[in-house]
C-alpha cells in the first residue's frame, strides 16, 4: 500500500523522502517496482491465453473441456497444461456443455400389435411408386427432443415425404397422410404396400 502510494507520487516529491517519511526502504520500494512490472507483464500474458482459451472453447461449441481444450491448444502451438487451462476457464467462467446420456426407450417385449412386414427384405424397386417404407425416430436438439418420421421411395431411395415434430404422434400423421396421396413428384398413383412402422 505504501509502495503503491510512493510509485503514484514519485513525480511530486522525491522518493528518499516519501521512503523516510513512510518508514520503508528505498530499496524495498525499488524491488516492489520490478515486481509490478513482472506481475503486469504476468497479466499481460494471462489475459492473452485467456483470449485463446475462449476462442478455443467458442470453437468447440462450448462442448469441450480443460482436457480437450489443452489438446487443441497444444495442436496449435500453444503451451498449456490441463490445469493451467481449468484455471483459465475458471476465471472466464468457461463450462463446457454436457450432452445427456442416451437412454433406450425400445421395449421389444410387449403384447402391443406388430405392423406386418410386406418387403419380406425384399428393398429394391424397378420403377417409382413400387415400394415405399418409412420410419419413425427421435433426435436430441437444443429444443429437446424431436421426433422425424420420413418416407421413402425405394426405387431411387429418394426421400419423398417428412415430417418434423415435438410429439410422436403429430409425425406419425405423415404415413397416413402420403397413403392417402397422390405422388406429385415422382408421379403416378401412391403404391398399395405402403412400409412404414407408424400405422
């Protein structure tokens, strides 16, 4: 604190003075200047690797951690150990996101009916509007979950009609719906074995 008010008055009043004045060393206040140097010089370089820290994480989706952050540092030629990285984003308030763990819903052991299997494993078509199929999944998006319900036609295996919703059972509309259709873009009438698990 002395040290800190000397340095500031040091162009006012000479410093053997202010030292005799405070009851500090003249050589104590010189070594403290060359310690403020070091420590800016310190800060300067921190607030430098910080900048690269974040722009490494921004880079990552926000999705990678101290672990992989120092790996992608050291890819880049920067020098940095795991912990001097965790520091760093400790500092910035850096947290990496955590995707959830995928949890199975399947339950193939049920009494529930089971959609007949028309294809045999037969998946190829000569000519449009032969053979189509479908599916129904669920994705994990910053929304949360989504569920895709597509159909195909097999001659081609060109996506012909998708649907995108937040309940399964808006989406599974979409096979009704494309049974019930005329195909404008491939032409022609909707094939009678239309394959899909969405019923």
């Amino acid at each position: 604190m002395k040290y800190a008010f000397i340095d500031q008055q040091r162009h006012e009043h000479r410093i053997q003075a202010m030292c005799r004045v405070l009851g500090v060393a003249r050589s104590g206040f010189y070594a403290w200047c060359r310690n403020k140097a070091a420590r800016a010089a310190r800060e300067e370089r921190q607030q430098a690797f910080d900048g690269q820290v974040q722009e490494a994480f921004e880079d990552s989706r926000q999705r990678s951690g101290a672990p992989r952050l120092t790996r992608e540092l050291d890819g880049q030629g920067v020098s940095a150990n795991r912990k001097t990285v965790a520091r760093s984003m400790r500092r910035q308030g850096l947290r990496a996101r955590t995707s959830r763990r995928f949890k199975v819903t399947t339950n193939s052991a049920h009494s529930l009916p089971v959609a007949p299997n028309h294809l045999a494993q037969h998946f190829e078509a000569e000519q449009r509007n032969q053979k189509w199929t479908g599916d129904i999944t669920y994705l994990a998006t910053g929304e949360g979950w989504l569920y895709l319900a597509v159909v195909l036609d097999l001659c081609g295996r060109k996506v012909i009609g998708w649907a995108m919703r937040g309940d399964s059972s808006q989406v599974g509309g979409l096979f009704h719906v494309m049974r019930g259709a005329r195909s404008t873009a491939c032409g022609g009438p909707v094939p009678r074995e239309v394959v899909g698990p969405f019923h």
